[in-house]
C-alpha cells in the first residue's frame, strides 16, 4: 500500500467495460520518510475521496480484490481517507 494525496480526476467516456461505474482519482505518492518524488498514477475510488485529501491506495491483484472485481483491469484503489499521517525520523549511527 502507498500513501498520496488526490490531485486530480479523470473522466472518460470511452473506456474498458471492466471500468464502468468506476470513479477514477489521479494520486501523487507521498513518501514522509524521505520526501522523495514520485510520479502520479492513477486509482479506482470507491469511498468518495476527493482533491486534496490524503489517501491510502492498495496496489496490485489487492487492488482488484477490494472492489471484488477481479477481471477488471485495475492496478490501483482508494481504500481509506486518511486524518492523520505521524512519521518519526530518528537518527540511526553505525
């Protein structure tokens, strides 16, 4: 699972049939360890999240398990609203 934060929606008119019904959110992954960058992707949500809110996204064959879609061609899904994110950086030395 990753964490990210809702950037964006997606609307298509055209799409694979396993996608209908699906509300589809582009995620940007947030890594509060390192701060590193990451690229967007984007998810099937379920649970009415929307832009700005930090989420927690399931990611492979779990992904489609969730929406108990199996056959659906879904990589990623919203699977929680997220209030509070607590991160400790401690210093480790050798």
């Amino acid at each position: 699972m990753l964490i990210g934060k809702v950037v964006g929606n997606i609307w298509a008119t055209r799409k694979e049939e396993g996608l209908n019904g699906l509300k589809l959110l582009v995620i940007k992954p947030i890594d509060y360890y390192t701060e590193g960058d990451f690229p967007t992707l984007v998810a099937a949500d379920f649970i009415g999240a929307g832009v700005g809110e930090t989420v927690l996204v399931a990611t492979g064959s779990s992904a489609r398990k969730v929406l108990d879609r199996d056959s659906a061609p879904i990589d990623a899904t919203v699977v929680g609203i997220l209030d509070v994110v607590e991160v400790e950086k401690a210093c480790h030395q050798a």
